[in-house]
C-alpha cells in the first residue's frame, strides 16, 4: 500500500500545490514566501487525500 500511497501523493499533491498557487496569485499574494507557503501547504494537505484514497482502492480489490 505504500507505493499506492506514494505514488497518489505525486499526482494529488502536485494538483492540490498547483491549485493553491494560482488561487494565491488571484488573491495577490505573488511574493515569492507567499507562493512557497501556498505550495508547501498543498503538498502537505495531499497526505490525508492520499492516504484515504489509497484505503479505498485497497478495500475494493
């Protein structure tokens, strides 16, 4: 499972990162700590979403 997870994590967290720096460019926060602060808050929020996504998969096989 932990591959599953792992590799859940590499498309949900560069999409959840992605989408919260364009919504901290629409709200103008475009400094470079901003952007890095939006990113990294993406990237940790995939864990969860990862981890719960993966479960599921699991549990249908």
């Amino acid at each position: 499972m932990f591959w599953l997870t792992f590799t859940l994590h590499l498309f949900i967290g560069s999409t959840l990162a992605g989408t919260a720096i364009i919504a901290a460019l629409v709200m103008g926060y475009d400094t470079v700590s901003n952007l890095l602060i939006a990113a990294g808050a993406g990237f940790v929020l995939a864990v969860p979403a990862s981890v719960m996504l993966a479960k599921t998969l699991t549990k249908l096989r």
